[in-house]
C-alpha cells in the first residue's frame, strides 16, 4: 500500500518458537517531502507519502501562509528523493509567504526546525470565536474510543501518529510519522472536504505549543489529546479559547483549560 512497505526482519522471543525466525513487517514509508510556494521550497519536512495535497494546503493555513481561497492550484511531483508539493498563491498572499519564508529539512519530532526569529516561534494566533459547541464526559471519552478505528496505518505499522475531527463521529482522520503533519493533513483535508471546524481535534500525540497554535489556525474550539500536554501549550490554549483535554482515555480524562464546554446535557453538542 502507499504509505507502508513489508521490511523482512528476524523474530526473538518467547512467545514464538526458540531461536530467529524470518520473516516481513510492515513499516510506514518516510520521505522528504518539500512545501514549495509559488515555485519556491519553504519547507523539506520528513513525512508520510500519503494525503500529500491535503498536506499542502493544511501547512498553508496553520502557518499562516495562505488561506484556502488564496491557493489556486496544488500539485504533487515525484522525484528520485522524495515529493514536492507545489502550491501557487494568488498574489495578496506574497506579502506573507515572504514573512514566513523558512529553509529548513525538519525531523519529524519537530514542529519549530528552521523558523529563524523567536517572534515566529512564538507567533500570535487567531482567539477561537465564542459558540455553542458543547461535548459531554461521555461524548469525550467515546471520541476518544472512536479514534483507533480510523487507524489502518497505524494497525499495519505501529509506527505512526493520527489526527481526527470530531463533530458527533470521526467525520475525518490523518495519519503520519509525523504528529505535525498527522495535523497538517487533517487541517486540509477539513479544508478541501468543507468540514467546519465546529468540533474537537482528536490527537494521539502530546500537545505542544506548535499544536495549539495550528488548532487555533483552524478555529477548531477543542483539543482531545492521548497524551499530556507542556505546561506553556496550556497556557497558549487557554489564551487562544481553546478546551484542551488530555491524558484522555475511553474511561477518563483531564481538563486543562475552558471547563465550561464540558457538559451532561448531550442537546447541547453543536
């Protein structure tokens, strides 16, 4: 399958037959996949070869680059040493795509690689506008319960990280080696789909400052995370108006900021 490759490996242990076994795994494939604008490279990030114009247009809008309507055309090229996704701009987006230039390979791990100034670091983002959205415990715990089923990637490799959207159901879900791109993809792919961002973000990653800030660059009011979060990503969702749930389990969780869209009453779910 794209995205995943059988890797021949010996087996140890004792739940197998005593001594080496041979055998395949599948693992996720890991490539350098470059973020080009208006044909010049600002990113070369190590990422998953899957979703990849999804990919395009949700880097482009959480790191503040371009909105949608100021993309005018996505293409995807393959080439001997990865991708490169090619992404045209209309020209009020210039401006922009100047102050966010970046010359960068970024390892997976890392969401900041290649930003040359702290201010860019630790960029202002959007305040997430007031609404009716509401999820109740429950509600939270089966988003959560809800996600691992939209994991094909992850079942087959063990080796990637995943983002859903959750509005009522899973409405869509990414997959990649890396959690920001998981994002990435999932941030575009709501974009291309017409998916309001009505609803919480569903990670199976800890949350860092970077996450927050490409959430709030969606305007998705809540983050349901797997993992914990850093003490200053709770800050900055707390100041940007976003829920933040982590540790979250289909049989708990904890609530780091905005407690009020925590509610019993499942009428209120937007």
């Amino acid at each position: 399958m794209n995205g995943a490759r059988p890797i021949p490996r010996l087996a140890f242990g004792s739940s197998v037959i005593p001594g080496a076994h041979p055998g395949k795994r599948m693992l996720p494939e890991e490539v350098a996949v470059a973020l080009s604008f208006n044909g010049t490279t600002q990113a070369v990030m190590m990422a998953t070869p899957e979703d990849l114009v999804d990919f395009g247009y949700g880097f482009a809008l959480t790191e503040g680059i371009a909105t949608p309507d100021e993309i005018l055309s996505v293409e995807v090229e393959t080439l001997p040493k990865g991708r490169d996704v090619q992404l045209w701009l209309a020209p009020k987006a210039e401006v922009r795509l100047a102050a966010r230039r970046r010359t960068m390979t970024g390892p997976v791990g890392c969401g900041l690689c290649g930003i040359d100034s702290l201010d860019q670091a630790l960029r202002d983002v959007p305040t997430v506008a007031p609404s009716a959205f509401r999820m109740s415990p429950a509600q939270v715990m089966a988003a959560v319960a809800a996600l691992p089923g939209e994991q094909r990637l992850h079942d087959m490799t063990r080796a990637v990280h995943c983002a859903g959207f959750w509005n009522g159901r899973i409405a869509l879900a990414r997959e990649d080696v890396g959690r920001h791109n998981a994002l990435d993809k999932l941030v575009g792919g709501m974009l291309r789909g017409g998916i309001q961002p009505e609803g919480a973000v569903v990670l199976t990653s800890r949350v860092s400052i970077d996450m927050v800030q490409k959430v709030a660059m969606l305007g998705a009011p809540m983050i349901i995370a797997v993992s914990a979060p850093t003490a200053d990503a709770v800050s900055l969702a707390e100041t940007a108006g976003i829920t933040l749930v982590a540790l979250a389990r289909p049989d708990r969780f904890e609530v780091f900021t905005h407690s009020d869209r925590l509610t019993t009453e499942e009428s209120h779910v937007g």
